[in-house]
C-alpha cells in the first residue's frame, strides 16, 4: 500500500506551498490532486498581490515559499500599489499570464525530489483514534499517511450557477469533489457554505483598446521574491491593463435580470464576499452610484482573452452580454465565458489551531479556501504554515506560530482561530493593529530566520540579511549623531521653501521632514567620507530601511512600546486542557467561545469575540492559583 509522510491534497495555491514546504524540509510528500495540469492553476483574476496580499506575497517568500518566484517569472505587469501613501501600505501587485503561472507552478513542485504528484480524488478521510491515518480515493484505492494538508478550495460539493442554471463542478471546467465533507462531518466537524464569483472573459481583439485609459506598469518594477535577480527583471514583456466604467443603461440592464438572479432568488444559498462583491450586489448595495470603475486586464501575452476585473456577476449569461454592450470599449465585444458563480462547503475555522491543525483530528490540517478565506495570497500563506507545521509535526521540530506582531501572516491565522468566519475572509491592511511594523519591505527582515531555521531558505540569502541588518543599525547610529550645519543645509532648505536651521542639526532629525530625503542630506555633508555611508548608498534595500526607520521613528517606536506592553499576555499560557464550563464565575458566552477555541495564551483568549474583559480577569486569577 502507497505510504507517505504527507499527503497534500489540492494542487491548488495553498497545496503546492504545503507540499513544497514539508518536502523540503525533508518528507515525502503525496500531492493527490484531480488534475496534474491545473496544479497553480488562476481560478478567478489572472493577479498576485495587491493591498495587503502583496504583504502576504513578500511574507510567503521571506519564510521560504514559492509564490513570488513563480508571480515573478511569470508576470505581465508589475504594480506598487498606494505609492501615494504611507510606506505601511504599499503593495506590490502583478497582472500575470494565467497558462505561464500554472505551467510554472507545475514546473516547481516536479522539481521537488520528494513530491509525487497522484492524480486522484480523494472522497474519504481515514483516521483511527482521533489521528489521522490515510485517504480513500474514488477509485477505492488507500493512501496512508502520517500527516495530511487538506486544501480542497471551491471544490467541496461545488455548485456553480449563472441566471437560474446551476452545474455541479468546483470551478469552470472540473468537476466537484464529493464525500470529504461528509467523511468529516461524521468525524464530528461542522461545515458551512460559501459562494464566490467570477467575471466574463472576452475576446481581446473585439475591444476598442484605443479609446479606453491605460494603466501601464511601473517604470522601474520591483519583484516579490528576495531570490529573484534584480538584473534580468522583469522576465517577460509587459503589456498594459485599461479602464473603463459602466453607466446607468447598464444598471438598468443588469436590474432586467434579478428576477433570474441566483443570488437575489435565494437558489445561492451560500455567503458571498462582502468586500469583493459582484456587480449585481455592488448596484443594489451602493444604488447612488452612477457607475463603477472596471479594469481590463489581459490573461497573458499569448491568450486573446481579457478578464473583466469588477464585473462578477452570476446574471444569465444574455444579460451580462447586453449590459457589457452599453460599457464605452466594448460597444462590439465577444462573450468568450459568462461570469459565474460557485458555491461550496467550508468548515468554519475555529476548529483549527494557530498551527492550522484541527482540533478534532491530530495530524489533519486545512489550508486555504477550506478555511473560509478567499484569494491565492491567503491560501499559499496558510499552505505555507500547515505544510511547515505537518513537517515540524512527523520531524520532531518546533510548530511554527507567527504573532500578529511579527506577520500580517500570524493575523490572518489568528483571525481566522478567534474570530472564526462566516463570510469569505480577505486581508487587509486595516486587520493588521502593527501594520507600520508590518511592512512588504521588512518582510525579509522580520520573518527569514524562520524560513532559514526550517531549511526553506538559502543560507546566502539570509547571510545578505544579516549583513544588512547590521549595515542599518550602524547607519542608524551614525545618522543620530551626525550633524549639518546651518551654512551647509539653509539654503538648500529655502529653495524647498522650507524653514532653516539655526546651527546644527542632526541628519535623523532632519530626515523626519517628509520633504526631505536621506540620499539629498546625505550629499549636503562634503566633509563625510564615512565608510558606513559609502556602504549604504550601495544598497538600495537597507537605505530603504534607515529612512523609513528615521521618518516614521516615533510612530514605530510606540508601536512596539505596545506590542511589549501586550506580550506579556501572549506568554500568559493556559492549559488547553482547560475545561471552562467548570468556571462558573465567567461570562455564558465567555465561555462557550472559550471552550470552542481553547486559546493557548491571556493574549489569545482576550481576542475572541464575546470574551469580555472581565472573563479575562476571571481566567488571570484562575491561572494565579
Ligand atoms: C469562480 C471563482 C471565483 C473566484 N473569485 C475570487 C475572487 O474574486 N477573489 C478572490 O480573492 N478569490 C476568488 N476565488 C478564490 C480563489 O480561487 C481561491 O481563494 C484560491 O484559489 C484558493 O486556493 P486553494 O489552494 O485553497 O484552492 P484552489 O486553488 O481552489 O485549489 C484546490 C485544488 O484542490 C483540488 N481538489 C479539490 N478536491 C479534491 C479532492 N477531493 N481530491 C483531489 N484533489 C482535490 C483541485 O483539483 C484543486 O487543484 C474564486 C474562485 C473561483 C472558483
């Protein structure tokens, strides 16, 4: 019988990270997917990134994934989204060539010694003693295992619908996966449904391109990954994505169709996302609006097809064809695919721990759409996590669980263990309290020893980090002491219109002007021919650093004054065998939620919602005696 030290099933973007990660760190590894050729395969928007996903993405990559390497060889267009705003929210974006990512991803995970991929599906989960032990497949065969990723995305008793059609199948094209959910809910989990959407593709040459905005890519466009060679970026050619809106003729249109609307007829059953809602919802829920902006973006450099990005709609499909009629650009265009919805099961997430395994089952995970988030970027980061955890599990390691002060990463999962959800759950740069601390460009700094630690990074690369580390806590240093004088800076100042100095002034004080930058007060000192300064203006990463560190000192400075302040009830542990129907003194809602979380720390239990401050004290003083 066919035995691994983990089988990942989903080829999807959480199981390739899990899959990677655990073979990497030494297992072997059964991908059991339904179809080899769409490992990594773009379900919905042909993207990776964006606000706070392309935090996720640069995360990923610091603790050793793959996703910004493969959005990196394959991508058509590369965005720093929010440039106009403060550093904790820039995020990197990239449009991506959809056949290239999957063949890419396809390409990485066989490259891996230890991953077989199995083209199979799976319908049973098989478990002895509350542990899990293998899976059943449809063809009756048994796979063993020591540890299992279940990352299944849309693909639990998927249904798809457009107008009053509905197909079964777990995304355009496959078919849906029957008997895991309820293999597991005879274990005892409890399931939930989620729906989700799509956009119609059209036809590329069938659009008037020429009279519609450009967005063109950044001139100087910076990668994902710390691996990828800066010299030969980016890889492919770039193309440009275009703008346009719809009007009130085509809301009129789509308002035809809502007596056929699988969403306003009660047929979807299922919750969709709130904050990526289709456009159906977005002119019922926001009427006022006379129109709403919609992106063209093409699906690779070959394909003749473009994704219409802000148009998901599950309207029969005559409706969706009538509406994009009316839309300026695309008065000719050819409806390749109608936008359609899916629905499929999801097992609430509290019953996994922060180390993504379940409660119920001991060596099963969940990754990804499974868990009730929705995108690649949450997906591949949970993968990442449980395929990390799985490996740590069998190898005798330690688990890896990031802090929500350390990595938008250790939000997502805490979210997700403490507040469960009933919707599909996105990032956002807003979840994140300590977002100045967690940037994209300190992803490196704050999270690759981990990567390191567990073998998933190159020693070279880490070795550049700390050797950066140092370089920025030097300059740092060297910054808060040295000083420009009035003679050398004022006139500079005043032709900025900016105030003078009256005699000296240090340049990390200086810097705090948001008018000035490091590299100009650097050229203004000719007498320095500081060593630590000739280093720094050679590294463009760790000048990066020093001025974000000098601008926004005090703001960061406050941030980690709290995140000191709190961790101390991160290390307040409670047993979690703790039974709380015992305590009578705290709260009823209390402690349901306590019991059905079982949080491993004060810290963690103060965040599940309806645990009142007062349950918090009640649980100290328990703890005390
Ligand atoms: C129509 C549609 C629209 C979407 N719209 C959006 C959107 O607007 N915004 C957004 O952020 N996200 C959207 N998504 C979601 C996005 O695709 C997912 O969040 C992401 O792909 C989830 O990654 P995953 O790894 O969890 O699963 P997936 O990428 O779905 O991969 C699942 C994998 O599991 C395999 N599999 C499933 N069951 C079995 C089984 N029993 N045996 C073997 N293999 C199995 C499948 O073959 C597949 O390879 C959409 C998805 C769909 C289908």
């Amino acid at each position: 019988m066919t035995k691994f030290d983990i089988i990942v099933i989903g080829g999807g973007h959480a199981g390739i990270e899990a899959s990677c990660a655990a073979a990497n760190m030494g297992c072997s590894v059964g991908l059991l997917t339904m179809d080899r050729f769409a490992i990594g395969r773009m379900s919905c928007n042909p993207a990776i990134g964006g606000t706070a996903k392309g935090h996720l993405v640069r995360e990923i990559d610091a603790l050793g994934g793959m996703m910004g390497k493969i959005a990196d060889r394959t991508g058509i267009q590369f965005r720093m989204l929010n440039k106009s705003k403060g550093p904790a929210v820039w995020s990197p974006r990239c449009q991506s060539d959809r056949k290239l990512y999957s063949e890419e991803a396809y390409r990485v995970v066989n490259s891996i010694r230890n991953i077989e991929t199995v083209e199979a599906s799976v319908v049973e989960i098989l478990s002895e003693n509350r542990k899990v032990v293998g899976v059943r497949t449809e063809n009756d065969d048994e796979i063993l295992c020591k540890a299992l990723v279940l990352s299944s995305g849309t693909f639990l008793n998927g249904l798809m619908h457009t107008g009053l059609r509905s197909t079964k199948g777990g995304r355009f094209g496959e078919k849906p996966a029957t008997g895991i959910t309820e293999s597991l809910l005879k274990l005892g989990f409890i399931s939930g449904r989620l729906k989700t959407g799509t956009p119609p593709r059209l036809k590329k040459n069938s659009i008037n391109l020429d009279i519609l905005e450009i967005q063109p890519g950044d001139q100087y466009p910076q990668p994902f990954s710390f691996s990828t060679d800066r010299n030969s970026f980016p890889v492919l050619p770039q193309l440009s994505c275009y703008v346009t809106y719809t009007n009130k003729q085509v809301h009129e249109i789509l308002a035809k169709g809502f007596a056929q609307s699988p969403m306003f007829t009660g047929l979807i059953k299922g919750v969709g996302p709130r904050y990526c809602p289709s456009i159906e919802d977005k002119i019922v829920r926001f009427a006022d609006k006379e129109k709403h902006q919609l992106f063209l973006e093409p699906e690779g450099l070959d394909s003749d097809l473009i994704y219409v990005n802000g148009f998901s709609s599950s309207l029969p499909a005559e409706i969706q064809y009538e509406a994009l009629h009316k839309i300026k650009g695309l008065e000719e265009c050819e409806m390749v695919r109608p936008g359609y919805a899916v629905e499929y099961d999801f097992f609430p997430p509290h019953q996994v721990d922060l180390t993504l395994e379940t409660k119920l089952i001991k060596g099963l995970y969940f990754a990804g759409q499974i868990n009730g988030t929705s995108g690649y970027e949450e997906a591949a980061a949970q993968g990442l996590v449980a395929g990390i955890n799985a490996a740590a599990k069998i190898t005798g390691r330690k688990e890896l669980v990031l802090r929500r002060s350390e990595a938008y990463i250790g939000v997502l999962i805490d979210d997700l263990v403490n507040k469960s959800t009933d919707e599909p759950y996105r990032m956002f740069t807003s979840r994140a309290e300590y977002r100045l601390l967690l940037r994209q460009d300190n992803a490196d700094r704050r999270l690759m020893k981990y990567g390191y630690d567990y073998g998933l990074q190159q020693k070279e690369n880490f070795e550049k980090v700390v050797a950066n580390e140092k370089l920025i806590s030097r300059s740092i240093e060297l910054f808060d002491n040295m000083k420009l004088h009035s003679r050398d800076i004022n006139s500079f100042l005043e032709n900025k219109n900016l105030s003078s100095i009256d005699s000296t002034e240090t340049i990390s004080k200086l810097c705090k002007r948001p008018e000035l930058n490091l590299k100009e007060l650097i050229s203004l000192d000719h007498n320095s021919d500081n060593p630590v300064i000739g280093e720094l203006l050679k590294n463009d990463t760790a000048i990066e650093q020093v001025e974000i560190q000098l601008k926004y000192e005090g703001y960061l400075k406050r941030q980690q004054e709290m995140i000191e302040r709190l961790e101390r009830y991160e290390e307040e542990k409670i047993p979690l065998t703790l039974n709380y129907s015992k305590l009578k003194a705290l709260s009823a809602e209390g402690r349901e939620k306590l019991n059905k979380v079982k949080p491993r720390s004060i810290g963690q239990a103060s965040r599940i919602s309806g645990v009142t401050p007062s349950d918090i004290s009640i649980l100290l003083v328990y703890l005390k005696n």
